[in-house]
C-alpha cells in the first residue's frame, strides 16, 4: 500500500476535469445571471460526458451572445451578426449532424432583430440546444427595453414598457420546438437538470433563461429583477434527471411523476407540483403559458416535450458521415454521369 | 389556294429579293402563361438540329400568365449569337401588342398574323401571312380547354414551311420537348402538321427567308447558364445549398434538385447533399457560411435584392474568413427594377459588399461552359483564399437557352485550402488562426469536430488578433486588416485570367464581360468591315483584375469599357486600379434598358464617340 497518494483531481465519465470545459474569464458585469448560466452550462457538458471538442458554440450580438467566450473554450465557437445565429447554425449542423450545437442568445438577439430567423429555427427542428439568456432589456447599448420585457414593467430612467412582451417559449412552442423550457438562472437545481436533459435530446431545444441585469434591470419595479423573479417563480414540477450512463433504477410514483425517456436512453423525472399539467400536450402548455402572463406568474418548467417528431437532419435524409467530410469520391459523380447530362442536351 | 393580300403588300419586295439564308431573326410574340415556350424551344431546336448556329432569348414579363412576352430566335450562319435588334420575321400571336409589334418592324419583314386581327391594313411595306389558328386548332384539338396551349404550335408548322425546316427535326424536337407527355406530343405534333398543311395549301411565299442545313451545331449541346451552374456546381462537390427563391436565379437551384437527386444520392441511397430553402436571402447566406465554417463545400444563388440583404453577412465572411460561393443572376435594379430583364447591376455593389473596409472576389462567366468551369474555380478560391466568392451570372446568360460545347470533366481534383487536422494540430502543437504563416495572407484553419484539445477557434466578427482572441488593440486590427489586403493581392494571382480576344496593337481596345462578349465578337467585326475601324478586345473574368488588364489599357489610344448599367460599374472599378496617367484613355459604352445587349448599338456608340 502506497503511504502517500497524490490525490487526483475528479474526472468525467470520459475521463475530463471539469476544468477542461471552461473558458476565458469574464467580462460581464458582476452579478449578471448570464454568468450563472456558463456555470450551469459548464457542469451539464462535465457531467454528460460530452468531449468539447464535439461541441461547437453560436452567438448573435449582445451580452448574452458574449458569453460562449466564458464557457468550454476546447470547444469551436462562432460569435456572428445580430439575430442571425439560427442560420450559421442551421448550416454548421447540416455540414456536420455528428456535432453537438449550442446556440446562446438573448431576448433582443431573439425577439426581436432575430425574431424571422427563430421562427424557422423552431419550425426546422433542426438538433440544437437554443438558449434565450432573457433580461427584458439592450444591457450592451446601456438599458433600452427588449420585445421580452413585461406590459408594465419599469426602466430606471422611470419609462413604463406600453407593449406586451412576446412569450418565447409559447411561440417555440406552436412552431415545433420539441423541447421546450423555461428557468431563471437564479435556480441553480432547475437549469441545471433542465440542461442535462436538453443535452439527451435530438431536436430543437429551446430554453428560455430569466437571467436578470443587475446593471439596467434589477430594480423596482422591474419585472426581470432578482427579486421579482424569486417572488413570483412558480415551478411546474420538480426535476430529476437519471443520464443514460447511470444504470440505476429510480422508482417513482405515477400518481405523482411523470417519466420522460429522451433520445439517448435517459430519464427525465417531473415530480409534478400542478397536478393537472401534462408536458406532452401542446395546446394545454401555450394555454397555461398565457395564464402565466394574466396571473403575473414566472412559470418555470420543462413546459412541452415531444421524442417522437423528427427532427431537421432526419428529413433531410443524409448519409450518416459529415457532409464536411465526405471524400471526392462521394462528392463528384463520374465521368459517364456527366456524359449522361450532356446526350440529354444535345 | 393562294390568299389575294400577299400578291398586293409583299409581291413587290418578295419578288427583287436576293434569298436569305440562315442570317435572320425571328420574334414570337404571345401571351406569358400559354404554352408558348414549348413552341418557342421546339422551334430553336429545329433550326439548332439543322446544324445551323443559333439563340434563343426570352423577354418576357413579371407575371405568370396573361401579359406579353416575346422570344427572339437568331439564326448566324457565322455564329453570332447576341440578340439582333432588327426583326426580319415576326409571329402575331397576341392580340395585345399585335398593332405595337408590327408598326415597330422594318421595311420588307415578314408579319405572320391571326387572320382575323387584319394587321395586314395596318403597313403596305411588310410582307404579310394570314393564318386561322382557331379554325385550324378546333379541327386538330377537339377539347376546346386544350386549345389554348396547342395553337402555338400551329405557328410552328406554318413556320417551318415558309423556312424551309425539315418537318422531321420539328417532330424530333417536338417528342424531346414532351419526352414525358405522350399524349401532348401527340397533340401538338397534330398541330404543327395542321400549321405545315395549311401553309402548303394557303400561303405563297415570297419573303426571302430560307433556313438551310449546315454542319456547325454537331455534338453541341444546348443549355440556359443556370442549368450550367447547376451541374458544375454538383460536379465541384457541393454538399450544402441553401436559397430564397428570386428571378432569376430559382432555375439554378431548382435545376441543381433534380441534378442531384439522380447523381448525389450514395450507395446507401442517402444523400450526400442538403438543400434548404431558407426562410429570406440573410439566412441562406447564414447558412452558407456556417456550412463553410464546419468545412463544407456551401452555396446559395441570388439576384439583386438578395445581394443587398446579404450585405452584413458578407462582410462577416471577408473578416472572420470563411469560404462560400454565391451566385448573383443579375436583374434590373434598383429596388424590384425589372425583375425578368437582364444587366450587370451589381459589379460596384458586390465588390465591396458590407460596411467597413470589405473587397470581395467576383467571377465572371460568359457562356454556359464557364458557369460550369466557374463553379468549381469558385469553390477552390473560396477554400483556398477562405473568403466568399461571388459568380456574377446575369439573367441573359442564366435564363436563356445558349448553344455550347459539351462540358469537359472536371480532371482537377478538388482544392480544399489550408485545413488543420488533429494530427497537424499534434505535431505543431497547436495555432494561430490569423497568423500569416506562408507570406501569402492566408492563415491555417480547423474545422468544428477536429479532436484535439488545441483545435478549437474562435470565429467572431468582432475584433481579433492572430490567435482569433477579441481584441480592440489598434495595432491588431491595422495588422489584420493590412494582411487582409494583402490576401487582396494573393487573389489577383488565383483568380482566371482575362482573355484577350484580339490583340493586335490597334489604336482602339474594347474591354466588356459577362453576355456583353456575344455582342461584342458581332461589334468587333463590324467596325471593321462597316466602318474600317480595327479594335482590340479583351474580356474580364474576374475581380480583382490582373496584370493582363493593366497591359492592356496602357497598350492603347482609346479603351472602351461596355457595361450593361447606367453608372459604367466596371469602368469605375479600373479606374481606381489603374495608372492614373491610363485613366483619361477609358471611354464608357453603357447598355441598360433591360434587354440583352446588340451588337449594332455598341458599334453606334463606339463610332459616335470615335468621332465617325
């Protein structure tokens, strides 16, 4: 028996520190959720197992879209133009379906610059894990309301937001997102579970993170604020996710669970706190979002999920190695084809 | 049975004319939306199986049916292919314009009208044929809703016995156009013949235009630019293709569909392609870059208003650095413009497209056979300099049917450009993205999925030093946007040279490109034996210029430059390459009213401004 041991740092199930999956330091305000948010990303990706270097990282424009800088920096990364993340997204994913996409957005980003090309993001439910980092507020162009923010809700400089805010997750919803959630990145057990199960899921995620601005949004009167936010959570249930690689049996009550099998073989558990709330059923998830909106509710929640639909790359129909990667051979038909094209023209 | 009008109005001028053969042009005008295409490209190929050169151009509205169209045939026994401005043979087949049409035609063309129309009271100085296209439709079609789409193919038959065309290649031409529909070939066969008969028993002719076989079209094929693209486009490797659909660029995506799914679908019957028609133009090119960016051959086609949405994105693929290929059909500009006419609008625009310091490789085919050829050069320059690449087709080119040499097979293999795998990344230890390595501006890239723990890059459109960090430092971005220059220069020596069609040391040269060059063989010809007026010729391919180019301009007195834009776009971008002691030598020749352009307006212009 050695006397002494070096002691080893803790490892992944492939073998990674945690350590391997961060990244640069950030630039955020302190206090900002967002930063929160790469944390909780951060521990989903160790705990999964998932190798960064099969992870590629996609942003818009704004604080939000800053922040895949500060988390998993073995992984690629692509910060593009304003609202338009979806696209580079839905092409990097069809040029390599092995990859596992991750796109980091906020409510500006999303809502309303970007709001065409979220609109077919959901529709194509292309296989991606699509996060809304959501302050209600510009933070980058210093507090101007977003198409997020709440009918009443207060700018520091006293202004009252007069429009109501469009509900990301209910539009995800009808637009055929098949994972579809809402959190608050104060709720550390709830994004984080949130998160694991999304990374089991092959389609269109879509979370919708209440990360409030401490700098231009968390004050009173604001509805995005920390303490708004705390107040007012309602969570749908209560999560516990069991990954694919746990092989334990976890009994649960069907009374009182509801058990949700993803695409890798995990379970996702919802200890039901509504008892009437069935995730599977579309139009009772966007009718309980709306009253949501009446009772001045944050529910939170995974709100709708579906594992059956199929999902962009399945009806595109590709063979099963990257497109990036297949070799001339498979690339250029032979010379008899072309010949073929020419007689036919002639 | 000879009709009595023809001895009054044509008898005169039909009577002294010498014959003319195979050196005419025809127009057809009818109704969008009523089958006349078919006729139309029955009648081309005809002409095109007796061997003879020929062209076929389409002008036609905004509109899927009911408004006017006209389509154009050239018969060139010397092989002049641009469109002719003068009509020698008009087809009435629409009520609308039938006046306008005729009134518009020279002295001594031939008129082929709808006989109850009476154009023939409208001129005494044409040559007129009447033709009962309801009576002679009823007798062959007797399902009256039918009729409509088969009575162009009357004007057909009575065509190809007033020219002399062999009734066998218009019954070949006709089962290739309805190779799918027996019973419609059927039908319009029966049409053409009843157009043929009724010429045979009713008219006489005595206009002098004859179609005669000749041995200039063999083993050619016949093909629109964007089908052309299309297939060099499957041949080049491309695995993404992502589009909106716009005028008139949707034929080369709809045409790449059918391409591919008959020669890219693998053994395993899955595709090793993804065509995505995106929701608008800004996200098919944000698909093709975050396609190019994961190591995929991408593209996406386009027109004007396509471009103009894509502006941002293209400015981010010039910073950030990655390929992609994007076709831009030009139309008529600005704004909608006229979106089924042709120009080269966008030569200033695309050049520099996107805010900031930005410059873009464009190329610039002429033929069919170079929008094959171009489709791959494309993609090589695109992976090879890591830059968008832009293809400037235009409608002329991309919409109309074009005679060709059958396509040669790609015998270079594909150019991927400076990719990292992960046993690179191992043995170096790792890289800098931006790090000008070579001396030639062009950094080392990793794709998306490379396993190495030092494979990973930051793509970001902000501000970046060589290790694609963020950096506002102002020696970072003066460095980056310097090698970006430089990178400029490395494309210069890439891209294909001009050709230089005539360079004799005349006095005059004449630089054009794109369809201009059709126009411009006739124009050559015709200074010279109209006028006595020898000229030079070369024709750009691409942007950024080259030496060629250069050369050329200082080698001679006066160079003019031929546009199809109001602006002279391509001569302003000479201007700010050239010497400026070359620069007071440009002279502009600018066509831009829609219509492809002539010969014989360049020629007037050129002589006009030469003091002729």
């Amino acid at each position: 028996m050695a006397a002494t041991v070096t002691p080893q740092p803790k490892t992944n199930r492939i073998g990674l520190t945690v350590l391997d999956y961060r990244g640069g330091k950030t630039t955020l305000c302190a206090g900002c959720g967002h930063n929160a948010i790469s944390e909780r990303i951060i521990d989903a990706f160790y705990e999964m197992g998932i190798p960064p270097e099969r992870v590629i990282k996609l942003s818009g424009i704004g604080c939000s879209s800053k922040s895949p800088a500060y988390f998993m920096g073995r992984s690629h990364s692509f910060n593009a133009v304003h609202g338009r993340m979806p696209s580079v997204a839905t092409g990097a994913v069809l040029a390599n379906s092995k990859i596992v996409a991750l796109g980091i957005s906020g409510d500006g980003d999303t809502a309303s610059i970007g709001i065409g090309q979220f609109v077919h993001l959901m529709r194509r439910n292309l296989p991606i894990v699509y996060i809304i980092e959501d302050n209600g507020v510009y933070g980058l162009t210093k507090g101007q309301f977003s198409a997020t923010a709440d009918l009443g809700s207060k700018l520091k400089t006293g202004v009252i937001n007069d429009l109501p805010a469009i509900d990301t997750c209910a539009l995800a919803i009808m637009l055929g997102a098949t994972f579809v959630g809402r959190s608050f990145s104060g709720d550390k057990k709830q994004l984080h579970t949130m998160l694991k199960a999304a990374l089991s899921h092959r389609g269109t995620v879509m979370l919708d993170v209440i990360s409030p601005c401490t700098t231009f949004n968390d004050h009173e009167g604001s509805t995005k604020s920390y303490k708004f936010v705390k107040d007012h959570e309602e969570p749908l249930h209560d999560l516990d996710f069991v990954p694919h690689f746990h092989d334990i049996a976890v009994e649960y009550d069907e009374g009182t669970s509801l058990n949700v099998t993803m695409h890798d073989g995990s379970s996702l558990r919802l200890r039901k706190l509504e008892h009437d709330y069935d995730p599977t059923n579309k139009v009772a998830a966007v009718k309980r979002l709306i009253e949501s909106h009446e009772a001045q509710e944050v529910l939170t929640g995974v709100l709708y999920v579906n594992t059956t639909a199929p999902n962009f790359i399945d009806m595109i129909n590709m063979t099963e190695q990257p497109l990036a990667t297949l070799p001339e051979s498979a690339t250029r038909p032979s010379r008899e084809a072309l010949e073929e094209c020419m007689e036919e023209l002639r | 049975m000879a009709t009595t009008e023809l001895a009054v109005h044509g008898a005169d001028q039909g009577a002294v004319r010498e014959p003319v053969v195979n050196n005419f042009s025809i127009q057809v005008a009818t109704v969008n939306g009523s089958g006349s295409q078919s006729a139309n490209t029955v009648l081309l190929r005809t002409i095109f199986q007796m061997g003879v050169p020929v062209s076929g151009k389409n002008m036609f509205p905004s509109n899927i049916a009911g408004l006017p169209t006209w389509y154009t045939i050239r018969a060139s026994k010397k092989g002049y292919i641009a469109r002719k401005k003068e009509i020698d043979f008009l087809v009435a087949m629409n009520p609308e314009t039938a006046r306008e049409d005729v009134l518009s035609l020279g002295p001594g063309a031939v008129a082929l009208y709808d006989e109850p129309l009476k154009l023939n009271e409208l001129r005494s100085d044409l040559i007129f044929y009447p033709v009962p296209y309801d009576k002679i439709t009823a007798a062959v079609c007797p399902e009256s809703k039918l009729r409509k789409l088969v009575r162009n193919m009357v004007y057909v038959g009575v065509v190809a016995r007033l020219l002399n065309l062999d009734m066998a290649e218009v019954e070949k031409a006709l089962r290739k156009q309805f190779a799918k529909k027996v019973k419609a070939a059927e039908l319009n066969w029966n049409a053409a013949k009843a157009g043929y008969d009724y010429a045979t028993s009713s008219l006489t002719k005595v206009d002098p235009f004859f179609i005669e076989r000749m041995n200039e079209t063999s083993g050619k094929i016949i093909i629109d630019g964007n089908s052309a693209a299309a297939i060099g486009s499957m041949f080049a490797g491309v695995t993404v293709v992502t589009w909106y659909p716009i005028t008139p660029s949707s034929s080369l995506v709809e045409s790449l569909i059918e391409y591919m799914k008959a020669y890219r679908i693998g053994p395993d019957g899955k595709a090793t392609f993804a065509i995505v028609q995106a929701e608008d133009e800004l996200a098919a090119v944000g698909m093709v870059l975050g396609a190019g960016w994961a190591g995929a051959r991408s593209m996406t086609a386009t027109a004007g208003p396509g471009i103009s949405l894509m502006a941002e994105f293209a400015g981010l693929g010039y910073y950030v650095e990655i390929p992609g290929v994007i076709w831009d059909i030009q139309r008529v500009g600005p704004s909608t413009g006229l979106p089924t006419r042709t120009a080269q609008g966008d030569i200033s625009f695309v050049a520099r497209l996107s805010h900031g310091d930005t410059k873009h490789v464009m190329l610039i085919p002429s033929t069919p056979a170079e929008c094959f050829t171009m489709a791959s050069d494309a993609f090589d320059l695109a992976e090879r300099l890591q830059t968008p690449v832009f293809v400037m087709s235009d409608l002329d080119l991309g919409m109309n049917n074009w005679m060709s040499e059958p396509f040669q097979y790609p015998e270079k293999p594909q150019q991927r450009g400076k990719v990292l795998s992960a046993e690179d990344v191992e043995r170096l230890g790792g890289f800098s993205r931006y790090k000008d390595v070579d001396g030639d501006a062009i950094g080392y890239r990793t794709l998306p999925g490379t396993e190495h723990p030092n494979a990973a890059w930051f793509a970001r459109g902000s501000g970046h030093n060589e290790k694609s960090q963020y950096s506002e430092r102002p020696d970072d971005y003066a460095n980056n946007m310097d090698r970006l220059a430089r990178k400029f220069e490395t494309a210069r020596s890439m891209v294909p040279r001009p050709e230089l069609v005539r360079n004799e040391g005349c006095e005059v040269g004449i630089i054009a490109y794109g369809t201009s060059h059709h126009a411009l063989v006739e124009t050559i010809d015709q200074l010279q034996t109209e006028y006595g007026v020898k000229a030079d010729y070369l024709r750009l391919r691409a942007y950024p210029f080259t030496r060629e180019s250069y050369e050329f301009i200082a080698g001679h007195k006066r160079v003019y430059v031929v546009d199809q834009n109001r602006d002279g776009q391509m001569m302003e971008l000479l201007k700010l390459d050239i010497a400026v002691a070359d620069i007071g030598k440009l002279r502009s020749v600018r066509h831009y009213n829609g219509l492809p352009i002539d010969a014989r307006s360049v020629t007037d212009e050129i002589i006009s401004q030469e003091g002729k």
